[in-house]
C-alpha cells in the first residue's frame, strides 16, 4: 500500500477549527483513519498516510471550508458529523447540481431568538432538497434526525415567502384510539400533550405570540389525522408526523386530502409503530405503493443523521441491531 505525505496550508478558520486552542478534536478525528498521522504547523496540516486516506482528508478539508465560509453556527459536533460523512459509507446521491458535500447546507430561516435553521448531514440536506422540489415527499428513519423539525421549518418559511397561505400539521393520535372525547376540555386541549413536539418547533420558529395569532387566524391549523376526513386543503403546506401509526386506509384518506397549490410531507420511524398489528401500518408499504408515481419523493435518514447526542447514536444502532435479530430469528410459518 503507497503511503505518502500531504500539506495543507488552511485558512485560517478551518485551523482554528480543527486544532487552535479551546476548539478541540479536528486532529483527532483525522487520527482515526486507518493508518493515517498527522500534524498541526501554523495553520498547516501535515497528514502521513495511504494515499486513498489522503484523498478523504481532503474532501473533508475542502468541504469544512465550505461550511465555513456559509456561516451560521458550526461547533465540535457538526465537525464531527461532517468527518463522519467521509468515513461512514458513501451517503445519499447529490440531488442537485452541486453535492451536498461540498457546499454549506442551505438556511432555513431564522428562530425567533436569531439562530440559523439549516440541514445538519448531507442525507438531511437531500431531504430539503426533495420537499423542495416534489409534491409529496417522505422521510423515513429514526428519532432525532430532524423528519419533523425541518418539515416544520420548510412549512413556516413556504408560509413566510407566500408559497402557501396555511400551514396543516396532523398526528394519528394512536395512544388515545382517535377517541378523544373522554379528555377534558375543546379540541386542542384535548391533543395539547400529544402535539407538544409541534408546538415546541412552531413557537420556536415564529415566537409565541404570532404562533397564537395563526392559530386563532386559521394559519396554522393542528390536528388530529381522524379530523381530516372529507377535507380539501387547497395553498397549503400540509405534514403528516408519526406516520408509522396510520393503517392503509388513513393514509390514502391524508394523502387525498391535497388541494392545488398544496405541498405534503410524511415523516415515520418504523421501529416505532404503537398500532395492535405492526404488520397494519401504511409506512410499510407505501414505498411499494408510490415509489414509482411522479412527484412522491422517498427520503431515508439513519443513525449518522441523528442531532443529538452521541450515546443516542449508539442506542439507535444498538436497537436496529437487535430488531434485526429478532426478525432473522424468528421461525419461518408453516
């Protein structure tokens, strides 16, 4: 195997990123790869090793530096989910002219409070991109990879920029039997527990007080799936979160209810289904179902795309592996 020297002269950002003082652990990632050493001089890098590492070494350079010069907030995580995306498998096919990889991921919008929304992982990168460019799009994976907080923020900002006049978000609100009737209270107080995910993300986006003013205006409407029967949204952004809880038949009564000038999104983990029969629901199948119609995008997000923390990473990968067993375990019917 050919082992060669490389250097790196960086601006000065990226060096202070990867090895200045209180910043932390750029050398030691790139110390992980195989057979690889390296060294910081100035605002040099100095890397020893096979050439095809070299060549990882670089991309992840170059695209730190892209990342840089984007702005918005970059710290020791997103530094390490960026290294992870060069040494963790090839990732999802660029969805556009420029791959995600080598360029600063896309701003959303701003919070109420001033932070940059943007896509994390170049896979949730590509998830924008489709809801972008597609009618219907569907996210599949795990939680904490953003399905749900960037459909929220891609629904506010078509909102903000007069792409749609309403925002719909709606829930199967499986742990109740959409049989609400016995809580107290009107209808958002009966589902306020259930939809606190979607109240957190909205009124960090827009700030309580204009959330509340949307939602009294009819802006924002959030509800129940088993509300939306014999409904047409027409100019909406209309998402569906925990989709793995819907049957067959629920979801063909969602995706129905698209009007014109109307954009839908389906998020679902399906290691998460709280259905009687797991077998029964829709996100199983809708792959076979649409993955062929024209403008229903599929989009699938792992345990790499996870914004949290590292050990839940590794209780994702764990859990993933031990359903895998149990499925491969269990005996064939005769």
């Amino acid at each position: 195997m050919t082992t060669n020297e490389q250097t790196y002269d960086l601006p000065e950002e990226v060096a202070r990123r990867l090895f200045g003082i209180g910043q932390g652990r750029g050398l030691e990632l790139i110390r992980q790869l195989p057979q690889v050493t390296a060294r910081a001089r100035g605002n040099c890098l100095v890397v020893k090793g096979p050439v095809e590492q070299l060549a990882v070494v670089g991309r992840f350079l170059e695209a730190l530096s892209r990342r840089l010069e984007g702005g918005g907030e970059f710290d020791q995580a997103d530094l390490q989910r960026l290294f992870q995306e060069f040494t963790a498998g090839n990732g999802p096919a660029p969805v556009t002219e420029r791959s995600p990889r080598e360029a600063p991921y896309d701003e959303l919008l701003v919070t109420h409070s001033g932070r940059s929304v943007r896509p994390k992982t170049a896979a949730q990168q590509a998830y924008v991109e489709a809801m972008r460019r597609h009618l219907v799009s569907v996210a599949i994976g795990p939680a904490g990879t953003g399905k749900t907080y960037l459909a929220i923020a891609m629904a506010v900002r078509a909102l903000r920029d007069k792409q749609v006049s309403r925002v719909i978000l709606s829930r199967p609100t499986i742990e109740a039997g959409e049989k609400l009737g016995y809580l107290p209270g009107d209808l958002l107080e009966k589902v306020d527990p259930h939809f606190r995910p979607l109240y957190d993300a909205l009124q960090e986006f827009l700030g309580v007080s204009r959330f509340q003013q949307y939602l009294r205006q009819g802006i924002l409407e959030i509800t129940p799936l088993g509300f939306m029967r014999g409904r047409t949204f027409n100019e909406a952004f209309i998402v569906l979160d925990e989709a793995q809880n819907t049957t067959v038949k629920q979801m063909r009564m969602f995706l129905t209810r698209m009007g014109f000038g109307s954009r839908v999104v389906v998020t679902g983990d399906r290691t998460q289904i709280d259905l009687p029969s797991p077998r029964d629901s829709a996100l199983l199948t809708l792959r076979k179902v649409l993955g062929e119609v024209e403008d229903v995008s599929f989009i699938d997000l792992s345990a790499r795309d996870v914004i949290r923390h590292e050990l839940v990473k590794k209780i994702i990968r764990a859990y993933e592996s031990f359903f895998h067993e149990s499925e491969s375990e269990e005996p064939a019917s005769s």
